[in-house]
C-alpha cells in the first residue's frame, strides 16, 4: 500500500465499532510482550475466519478507547520489525502476518499488523493453543467455533445420505398424516397450499424435502419411519431416554417416529401447575411446571443437532425441579449470546437436510430465533432461564428451570415487565450465584437491581418486600460498619473484655450472608484492625491465644 492508502485504511479501522472480533488496537508506546502478540495473531486470525474478513488487524500506537493516535516506539529498527514474521511463524506452524505496516502519521508512529484469516479447515494456533475474541476480550478459542473452522472442508450430511434398501413401507402412516397437516399449516398461504391432500406420499415427501427423487433418507426414517426400521441407519443411534430421577425413579426409550414420539416423551414429564405469589396481587399466580413449547424445542433441537456419527442417543432426564437435555456433539456455530443477544442467524447446520425437513413440519425455526425466544417465555413466566452447558466438547447440555430459585428475582420480573432481556439474563446470573463483569454489576447497581459487595450479589430491596421474604433480604444486606464496631464497642463496655473467638461468635452471624466464612473472618479482622490501629477505640492485651480486646482507657472512663 501507498503512504496515502494506509492513511486512509488506518482511518477506516478507527471508525469499527469497538466490539469488533477481528480489529484490536494497542497502545504500544514502547514496546510489547511477544506472547501475547501470538496470542492476539492468533485470536484475530481465527476471528477473520469466522467473520469472512479477508484479513484481521492489531494497530499498535492507537489508545482504543477513543481511537486516538499515541504513537508507538515498537521495534523501530526495520530489521527487527521484519524479523517478526518469521518469530510468530515458527510459534504458529508457518502461518505469519500478510504484511507489517509503517504509518508515519503527523499525530504519531502507528504500526499496523495485517493478518491472514485462518486457512479453511485449519484454526491458527500460538504455542499450540487457540485463541478467540469474545466482544473486545481475548479468550481461548471456543469448542463450537474451532469445530466451525475445521468443518469447513467438510461437506458430508449424514441426515442427507440415502438409505438403498428402505422404502415408503418403512414409514409409519399415522406419521405421515400427522406431517401432512404440519405442513400444510405451516404452507396455507402459498400457492401450492390448497394441493396439499391431493398429493400421493411420494410428492409429498419430496416436496416437504423428506425424500429425494422418491429415495428414503434418514432424515425422513428419523422422522417418519417405523421404530423396526431404524437397523437402515445403523450403527447411529435412533433413540430418545426419559429418565426419572429422585424419590422416585423410572425410565423410558422412545424411538421414530420422531415427529411422533417427540409428544409421546413430553407426556410422561410431570408438568403439575405451580403457584407464585404475585407481588401486588391477593391471588397467587397459577402457572404450569414447564411450557410446554419451551420442552418441544429443547427436545427437537437435540434431534436436530445430534452428532449422530457418535452413536449416542439423546437423553432428557427429569428431576423435581428441572429437566436436563443432553445431545452428542459440540455447539455448532456461534456461542449461546450470540442468539440470545445478537439475534444471530446461523450460516450452516451439521445435519441441513434433516434441520430443513424439520422446519417444513413446523418443528423448529432455522433462523436461530428458537433460543431466544426459549428465554423470552422463561422470562414471562417470572421463571429461571435456561442454562447452557457447553463444557464438555462431546455433548451439548441444556437445562429447563421448574422451579423459583430466588423469589426476588421472580418478583422483579413482575413488577419490571420491560426490562431489557440482557438485564434479565444479568440477573438470573446473580440468583444463580454465578459471576458477572464488574462493569455489568455497576449497571444494575446503578439501576437499583442489586446490591451486596462485588462479587457476592443479589436481588434489589424493594424486590424483597414484594416476596414477602424480608428475614432474607435483612440476612443477605450487609450493615454499615459503624453499626458492627457499636456492637464491638457495647460488649466491651458490659463485660470488660473479650477474645478474637468471642468477638467472631458475637458478629459471625450478624454478617451478610453472602459472604462466604473466610470472607466474614476478614471482615471481623478488618474492623479490628481498624478500630486499633486507626481510631484507636479497642485495644489488645496479651499474646497468641491469651490476647484479649479492651477498651482505650478514656473509653473506659466514658463507661
């Protein structure tokens, strides 16, 4: 590139919105830490893959805050700047930068590293680990988009494959009606929706994409076929497992036809209705276990998504709170926020002609729309959302709440029907006890949803009085510290002395109870340290295990 062009794509980068994966800007006044250079080649190139960029971007000599230019001093010799092609290629196998570039802009050195996208089918790694970008933050390489980028040499379809020696006497007629009005319904509006039931089976099934030219796929014995007909797939496994677990325990296999057996398996789910006190309300409100939309898409996803080549079947195991669904194989594309915040539509399914076959009879959604409305109506019935586990790169685990965990938090969803959904998704984080950003915490402090001491939150006050729960709300909200130094202070004056035991027995359960044991030991510690060496009110006497707190002496005379 020309001075002048650089000038001009320098500018262009500035201009990204700042949760760009695949453009990272650095200070870099003086120099900069080679390991996590390598980190960031390989987080950007990995994430120009995955965003079909031609290249990523890491600029040294810009502040990223505000994209203003600082200039940077990094390896201004020419032959060290290029020597670092071949230092990154030989920690990357063989994969550098596209080009380095020197811009000598009037505000300031800049520094501009090109770097190639992940070649198709293999992610770049540093020193033998991947890396990512979530947002602006720089993270390993997630299991989901590591499969993304090494699938893409792929163009095998299981769920596509013809099965040779099947025949529409493998399918359940019953199946089939049932396929039939699904489709319909879902096709009433198009032109060809009043020749539907004058179709024979054979054009139905090629034009609802079950068959192709009258050949029986296994999408179409998954979802139609009779279960004695699925030794045509093996050796993968057409099968579903309820299980019951708890005081009382049993266990069911469901086999196809999926699109029949599917209702079958969410029969046998004990969906009991359940009351909530409503805050404002004298009449409970009365709401079942689960919704049953919620289950059915949980349910046809797995189906949908299934690794099938792995030989596993899905289970769906039901406790007296939740139910579990476990799928083989890893999250296919994309992370869980990016259908839930992102509203993201994904661009390639592991099993396509089965996952297109499931939306022409109206099972699922393919434009990615099915996660985020499964928390939209957790969050209208006041309930916890669903939680995604994708820790174990073989399955993919979702668990469907039926049960408050934190009464305040349901309360709140009551009484703030508008509350943004990423405020929501915060909030079941914090009755779930799992930690948030601090920058996220800040938020809903400021909007008075939490309070407590980072990183141990909860539910709001005003939230606590609509659930009737205020001994926990008084349990959970911590006092100021004057009113546990009083405390210390009134003992001392009435008995004269006390040791660090009984001073921790006196405070110990006065504390919040947010705060783990060790974190209440420091606090005690802290206030004694405190009221000792800073206002100098207590006193200790003695040594080791004898040592006793007292009063100062002119607290003494005011007793």
């Amino acid at each position: 590139m020309e001075e002048r062009d650089l000038i001009n794509k320098l500018e262009e980068l500035r201009e990204l919105p700042h949760e760009t994966e695949w453009a990272e800007f650095k200070t870099a006044r003086d120099d900069f830490d080679f390991h996590k250079l390598g980190k960031y080649f390989s987080a950007l190139s990995n994430e120009a893959n995955l965003k079909g960029q031609s290249c990523g971007w890491l600029v040294f000599g810009v502040v990223d805050k505000d994209r203003s230019i600082c200039g940077s001093r990094f390896r201004e010799n020419p032959a060290k700047l290029d020597r670092l092609k071949r230092e990154i290629s030989e920690q990357t196998g063989g994969v550098t930068f596209h080009e380095i570039h020197v811009v000598n802009h009037p505000d300031g050195r800049v520094v501009m590293f090109e770097i190639p996208p992940a070649p198709k089918g293999v992610p770049v790694s540093f020193q033998g680990h991947w890396y990512g970008r979530d947002g602006e933050s720089l993270c390993a390489l997630g299991m989901s988009e590591l499969e993304q980028i090494r699938s893409q040499v792929m163009i095998e379809d299981w769920s596509a494959e013809i099965c040779p020696k099947a025949s529409v006497l493998d399918l359940d007629p019953d199946a089939i009606k049932i396929a039939r009005k699904n489709f319909r319904e879902k096709n009433q509006n198009k032109p060809f929706g009043g020749e539907i039931d004058s179709w024979s089976d054979k054009i139905f099934l090629n034009r609802a994409r079950l068959t192709k030219s009258d050949a029986i796929t296994r999408a179409c014995l998954l979802l139609l076929g009779r279960e004695e007909a699925s030794h045509h797939i093996e050796p993968a496994s057409a099968q579903m497992t309820w299980k019951l677990e708890g005081e009382e325990r049993a266990y069911e296999h469901f086999g196809p036809p999926f699109l029949v057996t599917t209702n079958e398996l969410y029969s046998r789910i004990r969906n009991i209705n359940q009351k909530i006190d409503a805050s404002n309300h004298l009449i409970p409100y009365e709401i079942p276990k689960y919704e049953r939309w919620v289950v059915l898409e949980a349910l046809h996803n797995a189906i949908a998504h299934q690794d099938y080549t792995l030989q596993s079947r899905v289970i769906v195991t039901e406790t007296q709170d939740r139910l579990v669904f476990e799928s083989a194989g890893s999250f296919f594309e994309g992370a869980v926020s990016d259908y839930t915040l992102r509203e993201k539509t994904p661009k390639r399914y592991r099993n396509h002609f089965l996952s297109v076959a499931m939306v022409n009879l109206n099972m699922i959604d393919t434009m990615g729309y099915g996660i985020r409305r499964m928390y939209q109506e957790q969050r209208k019935r006041f309930y916890p959302l669903p939680d995604f586990d994708l820790s174990d790169p073989g399955k993919v685990t979702v668990t469907i709440h039926g049960k408050v965990i934190d009464p305040n938090y349901t309360a709140l969803l009551m009484e703030e029907k508008d509350l943004p959904l990423p405020s929501v998704i915060l909030l079941d984080q914090v009755q779930k006890q799992q930690r948030i950003e601090k920058e996220d915490a800040k938020m809903l402090r400021r909007n008075k949803l939490v309070e407590g001491r980072y990183p141990n939150l909860y539910v709001t006050a005003h939230v606590a009085s609509a659930t009737g729960d205020k001994a926990q709300y008084i349990r959970n909200r911590p006092f100021d510290d004057a009113h546990y130094k009083e405390m210390i202070l009134t003992y001392l004056k009435r008995y004269g002395k006390a040791s660090k035991k009984e001073i921790e027995s006196l405070l110990f359960e006065k504390l919040s109870d947010v705060l783990t044991d060790e974190q209440k030991r420091n606090k005690i510690r802290n206030l004694l340290y405190a009221m000792s060496k800073l206002e100098r009110s207590i006193r200790s006497t003695g040594s080791g295990r004898r040592s006793q707190w007292e009063l100062f002496l002119d607290e003494k005379d005011d007793v």
